[in-house]
C-alpha cells in the first residue's frame, strides 16, 4: 500500500476498489507475515463484514467516510468491541464490551481493524520480547527487537501489512517502535486523546496515539480523532530547532552519522539549530517519573481490573505474568519492598508542575518551535542477548532506561512527541529523529515534521 490514507480511502468512496478488496489484501500479509509474531489476534472474518458493509453503503451511494474500508491495526491493551483484550499478559482476557473512545471515533470515520497487536507485555518494556505470545521481531531484521512496548503495530505497518494503526505510549512506547522499525510514531499532548477503554500504565503519562508509514497518514488520523486540520508549516528557513544535550550525547556510531545528516539537511534548507542544556530537566524528570510511575501502575491497574475483570485481583494478574522483566518491576517496585510511599508519591506529584514550567521556559527563552534529538541511541538489537543489558560503544547498559532516556521529557512535560525516520545505522536499521512540541500545539509540530520529513532524504 504505497497510496496515502487519503488517497487509497477516495478509491474506496469512488468504487475504483473495494473495502473488501482491501482486508483480504490486508489479512493475507498478516498470515504472510506470521513470522512476525505482530498480531496477538486476526478477526479476518469481522473484518470483512464491516468491508461488506461498507461496499454495500457505498453502491447505494450512502457512504462517504474518511477512512472508508481503510485496515489498521490496534494495540492488545485497546478496547474493540467483540474482541479479547489481553494487554500482552495471561491474567488479562476478557471480551470488550465496547469499544475504546478512540477506536469509535476510527470506525465512525469508515477505519476497519483487522486485528490486535502484539505488545511489550503489560505494556511495560522497550523491546516486545513477550514470553507469553513470542517475541516481537523487527521486520528489517528478524533477529532483531521491534522497540517497543507498541512493537506489533510498529512491525505490522514497516512489514506493509496495514499502512496505519494505534499504540499507546506512557515513556516512548509509540516513538521508540517507530523509530526502530522505520516509520512514524505520533505522541499527542498528554490529555488530547481520551483513554477511556484502554488498560493503564501510568495514568499521568499515558496517551494512545496514531502510527503510520509516514507523516501525512499519521497527521491525517490524529486529524480525525480530533476533528481539527493542521495549520499551514513555517517554511524550513524560519524554524528554530533546539538540540536536545544531553540527548545526542552518547549515540551508537551509525544513529550519530543519521543524526548529523539529517542536520545536515536542515542546515541546508536554512533551520535555525540551536544548543540547549536540558541535563537538569532530564535529571528532574527521570526524579519524579519512576515514583510516579509506579504508584500509578497499582492503583490503576486495581481499578481497571475492578470495572472490567472483576474477578481477578491485580496479585494474581502478576503471579501469571510471563515475562520476567515485567515480573520483577511489579513484584519489587509496584507490590513489593521497592514501591514508593505514599508521601514519595506525593512529592513527586507535586513537583511536575515545575518541570512542565522548565520545559516551558526553554522553549520561551530560545524561542523554539521544537527540540530536536535522534529518538533513540542506538539501533534495534538482537532480541535474544538485549532483553536486559545491549551493548553502546563498548558498555553493557541497562536496557529499559538506555532506551527510554530520550523519550521521557514528552511523558513527563505532557509535551507532543513524533519520531521520524532519518536513514539507516551501522547495522542496516532504521533510526529515528524526534521532534518534542508545545504541551497542546500537536497539530503545529505535526505540520513541522511533515516538512521535515520532505527535507530529509526518505528511509530505504
């Protein structure tokens, strides 16, 4: 599917193809695509009674959606009417009853999902190496780990099985996938998108967002769920950049060789680029973001499990977990002896106000319309030695907090977030560029990286 959203759904409306056509199409590359392990489920068959339906609507002349007989994928932590949600765990496996907000604001607009996504278990990990549905793998490398915890959408759509899909991101779970995999991740503001009908990580830092092969696909979903157009781009001469330090500071040598020519590129195309020192507020947010973080995974986790899986207990949800990295965080940090305190909790609560002011201040005080900084440091991995520690010129590094490093200002300031793909490292992996906004200005840092996007030569 090499069309745009727009252009492949006007097809649809005009009947030059059918919605049909599509999900088999779609459908056919999940199967294909098996090896994958992308997909936790494929309704095939529900799939193609909606695509009736709207083939059906349309030669009565009665349909004309945006998104009509579009496939995308959902993330298995995603409500969707008739379909088991899972969040990537054995404890969780109950029948949505209704859909998430987002997910009928998507099938309003003509969208079919074709299938739950595979997912960093509990959404809590960086790399969708899931032991109770099987590893996520890296379309570009099979051997090699997605990102994650959105990781199965971000592979089905680089594999070209669906053009779009959701994620969710609490700390880079949208971004870091997109970046590993080499297409678009979008983070809204924190708060732009409900997320009502969707299983939580940490309230205070979670969102769903849209994930496609480019920016245009991406811009135009979130332009559905919001109802509102992006504006018009300042032309690339009369932005001004922030480069992120201490975020491209230790960078595996083929992500700094992407990172310095999509520079490059911008330098070229006249982009003001301007160093800040954002060492303290990454201090800052790092700080408050763990306490916070697993304070809220309890309470909320509680209290999903009470509306919707009332008979299962959040201690026997974590005794059921398979993924021993995810068993330790919540068995040390989340229920046991390592869990912050209240009063911990509560200070950390207090000072975000705070960091979102710093965040703020930067932006104002070098009068910037965006930071910028590669999404991740180093490329995707080999999933069978990196679940724990990878390799970053010549060091082993924790995993989890090497990966997340660059992502965790958006979560914390609620600031927009988009990583791009710039080009390919050492190994042949994509790599990614962010773009980190103005808390509420998504449609605006959408419209930038759009243009950015045109100016950067293409992934291939």
């Amino acid at each position: 599917m090499t069309m745009s959203l727009r252009q492949l759904s006007e097809l649809v409306r005009k009947r030059k193809i059918t919605a049909t056509s599509l999900i088999e199409e779609a459908c056919d590359n999940a199967v294909a695509h098996s090896e994958l392990d992308a997909f936790i489920c494929l309704d095939r068959q529900g799939a193609l009674q909606k695509a009736q339906r709207i083939d059906n609507e349309l030669k009565e002349g009665s349909n004309n959606r945006p998104l009509a007989g579009i496939p995308i994928v959902v993330k298995d932590n995603i409500n969707v009417r008739g379909m088991q949600t899972t969040a990537g765990t054995p404890g969780m496996n109950f029948k949505a009853k209704s859909s998430a907000p987002i997910i009928e604001s998507l099938e309003k607009a003509g969208a079919i999902v074709i299938g739950k996504t595979n997912l960093h278990e509990l959404a809590f990990g960086v790399t969708s190496n899931n032991a109770a549905y099987g590893a996520v793998r890296n379309p570009w490398d099979k051997s090699c780990f997605p990102g994650g915890s959105s990781g199965g959408t971000a592979a089905a759509i680089a594999a070209g099985v669906v053009s779009a899909g959701l994620g969710t991101d609490t700390a880079g779970s949208i971004r870091l996938p997109a970046a590993l995999t080499g297409i678009v991740g979008f983070r809204p503001s924190t708060g732009c998108l409900s997320t009502e009908g969707i299983v939580p990580s940490v309230p205070a830092f979670d969102t769903p967002g849209p994930m496609a092969a480019n920016v245009e696909d991406t811009a135009y979903l979130f332009e559905i769920l919001t109802g509102a157009a992006l504006p018009q781009a300042k032309p690339l001469n009369q932005l001004r950049l922030g480069l992120a330090h201490p975020l491209f500071d230790n960078l595996s040598p083929g992500v700094y060789q992407a990172f310095k020519a999509a520079l490059h590129s911008l330098n070229y195309a006249g982009t003001t680029l301007i160093e800040v020192d954002l060492s303290s507020l990454v201090s800052a947010v790092l700080d408050v973001g763990f306490p916070i973080g697993f304070h809220q995974m309890k309470t909320a986790m509680t209290q999903f499990l009470a509306s919707y899986q009332p008979n299962t207990q959040l201690a026997e949800l974590v005794t059921m977990i398979k993924s021993k990295d995810v068993k330790a965080v919540y068995q040390e940090s989340v229920l046991g002896p390592n869990a912050p305190s209240t009063a911990d909790y509560q200070s950390a609560l207090n000072k975000v106000p705070g960091v979102r002011d710093s965040y703020l201040k930067i932006i104002q005080q070098h009068q910037l319309d965006a930071i910028v900084f590669p999404t991740a440091p180093i490329e995707a991995q080999p999933i069978s030695t990196s679940s724990n520690q990878l390799e970053l010129n010549g060091k082993m590094v924790p995993t989890l907090d090497t990966l997340i490093h660059n992502n965790v200002i958006a979560a914390v300031t609620g600031a927009p977030g988009i990583s791009i793909p710039i080009g390919r490292g050492n190994n042949g992996l994509p790599v990614g560029l962010e773009l980190d906004g103005v808390p509420g200005a998504d449609l605006t840092l959408l419209a930038i990286a759009r243009e950015i996007e045109r100016a950067i030569k293409p992934l291939t």
